[in-house]
C-alpha cells in the first residue's frame, strides 16, 4: 500500500521498556519492529514488513540465493531501507543502487560521481558519505540530491542520528548537524577527534550515546547532556581493540555494541559499564563489516568470509565462504535473509531454500 512507516505503532517499546518515539532512521525501525509483540498489537498495513523483519536467519540451511550485478567496481556498503523495502549497495565507482527486497529486481540508482564510504537511511532521505569528504542527501521519492555538505577533508566513513535528529558524520573529525529552517542541516558541533566508524545507542526514547571506533584501537562514547544546545563529553575510552576499529553497531538482542577492527577481533561491550565482556577471534583478517539480524550478528572479514553469531552463546554458527574477494559490508534484511558484497564488485543475497521458492 506504500505506507511509509515513520510513527511508532501502537506498544512498540525499547530494549529497556521505555516507549519509543517516531523512528528517525531505518535502523530505529528495525529495533523498534523487533520489540513488538505481533500477537497482541494490531500492525494493520504494516504486519507483512514488520513479521519479515523478525524473521530470523536460517544461518544452517541458508544458501547464495541471487547474485546482484550492476556496480563496476568494489561495494563498500550495504543498508536496508525498511521504509521503502529496498536493499541499498553503494561502491568505488561512485554509484548508489536500489534494489527490491521482495524480487530482488534493480530498482533505481543515483550516480554519486564520488566515491560512496557510507550509507544512512533516514525516514524520506539517504545519507551518503564520500571519499573526498563530502556528505550528500537524497530525496528518497525523487531520489535527487537535495543537501551537499561539505563536512570534511577525509573520506567519510561514519554516519549516524541520534534520536533527536541529529546527524553525525565522521572522518578526520566528528561532527553533528542539526535541522535548520527548511530543513537543511547545519553545523552544531566539532569534535576533534579521528573517527572510522560510529554508530547511536539507545539512552532512552529520545536521547542516545554515539559510538565511534578510531585508527588507534579505541572506542569513544560519547554523551550529549541537555540536547543540542550543550557541548557533547566524552562518557568512556574503550580499550580493546590493539588496531584500527573498522565497524560498530548495536545489539539489540543483548543491549550490548560490537565492534569489530583490523586486528582480526569482534569485540563487545557492556553498555552499562562499558567494559569488554567477550572477545569473538575466528576471523584471519580484518574484520570491516558488522550487521544485526534477530538472534544473529554477522560479520564480514578480507578474509573472504562472512560469520554467523548466535547472541545467545556468542558462538559462531557458520562460516560463509562463498565469496572469492575481500568481503568489505554485510547486512541482514527482510525476511531471514542477508546480503554481503566486496572487492568483487557483486552483492550476494543469501536465504534458505524456501525463500527462493516463495520470491521465485
């Protein structure tokens, strides 16, 4: 029905109970769609998306279910926009790509003409981030650019928004953007410090922690007191990490963050102390790509593979070896599936026997 679902339905509540507010990102949506109860709330138009979207993985029976060619180069990131049912792909040669997540079909595709380090899906817009330091907006409808900010002098890895609507972008320094009239984003903060990754966790229903991971082995958190009137402080140094920290994301299943880093090593903090309570070592490269999925986390490495975590145990389930390249971006979307691309310029989606059967 094209419903666009950016209000919180009825009993959609947080990892620590407290009621959510409208989603500022897909990644909101995700989480917020993985705490309802589907038995006793009435999803209306929204139950399909949001049953698809609890799915989880059959990490045994999974299988390379379509491989997605159209990028003429490396893939650096992969997203799924819940709102619009698509898997995005951005890459080297500059391109950002759509594709359906029901028929796996191209869908559109923006040419960047810079090459795209990072993607971040909003409620009517894309985020992307470029190698020269350039950080562009999208209008999802129309898909033409709407905002260039000229944000850094290094590529952009790191974007992120906290729950109060602001954008953080990340690279030689962190910054943070806030709506201005028409809606355009200026220029709040600047931290100086380096950043590679970085991603928002949730404090409550309308504030977050950012997380940043650097070139040095450190996570940085970091706190915004009153809103975005106030300096932000750093809240903790995590150390773990003895080279470069390449991705983070938050685990919804467990509270906790995942960080992984070019020492071949999955970390994970405690988000009540920030200490490190598990270190996940199979890995024999660099782990450049982290992605949450109901009861998984998937990790992709240059060492060719994708892995598979129950959050239960923090055990790896299974290892993917199907592709032939570095594998730089994983990423789990609807209905059980998950999608890896890399060095060899292709996106393979992955599912189980019956989902092929069924989007045939």
């Amino acid at each position: 029905d094209g419903a666009t679902p950016d209000r919180a339905p009825p009993g959609a509540r947080g990892p620590r109970g407290f009621r959510r507010a409208e989603p500022q990102t897909a990644l909101d949506a995700e989480e917020m769609w993985g705490d309802i109860d589907t038995t006793r709330v009435d999803l209306g138009s929204l139950a399909p998306r949001i049953l698809e979207a609890q799915e989880r993985i059959a990490v045994h029976r999974a299988r390379p279910l379509r491989r997605l060619r159209g990028h003429e180069g490396y893939v650096r990131v992969l997203c799924w926009d819940v709102f619009r049912e698509l898997l995005v792909s951005g890459g080297g040669d500059g391109w950002i790509r759509f594709w359906s997540t029901g028929s796996l079909a191209p869908q559109g595709a923006i040419d960047c003409r810079q090459s795209v380090r990072s993607l971040l899906v909003l409620t009517r817009e894309l985020v992307s981030g470029h190698h020269n330091g350039d950080v562009y907006l999208w209008d999802m409808e129309s898909l033409s650019r709407v905002q260039a900010l000229r944000a850094h002098n290094e590529a952009v890895y790191a974007l992120a928004m906290l729950r109060s609507g602001e954008l953080v972008t990340g690279a030689e320094a962190l910054r943070v953007w806030v709506r201005g009239r028409g809606r355009d984003f200026e220029l709040a903060h600047t931290i100086q410090e380096e950043v590679l990754c970085a991603c928002a966790v949730p404090r409550s229903a309308l504030d977050s922690w950012v997380v940043t991971g650097n070139m040095n082995g450190l996570l940085h958190v970091w706190d915004m007191p009153d809103g975005a009137s106030r300096e932000w402080c750093g809240a903790a140094r995590c150390h773990g990490h003895s080279k470069a920290v390449w991705a983070v994301c938050f685990v919804r299943d467990t509270g906790c963050v995942a960080s992984g880093g070019a020492d071949n090593a999955i970390c994970l903090w405690d988000v009540g102390t920030w200490q490190c309570v598990k270190e996940l070592r199979e890995h024999s490269g660099w782990v450049v790509g982290l992605s949450v999925g109901p009861g998984w986390l998937l990790s992709c490495s240059i060492d060719q593979s994708v892995r598979a975590w129950d959050v239960e145990r923090w055990r790896c389930a299974r290892t993917f070896s199907e592709q032939t390249c570095e594998v730089y971006c994983v990423c789990a979307f609807a209905g059980g599936r998950f999608a890896a691309a890399g060095a060899d310029s292709i996106v393979v989606v992955h599912g189980s026997e019956g989902d092929a059967q069924e989007r045939a």
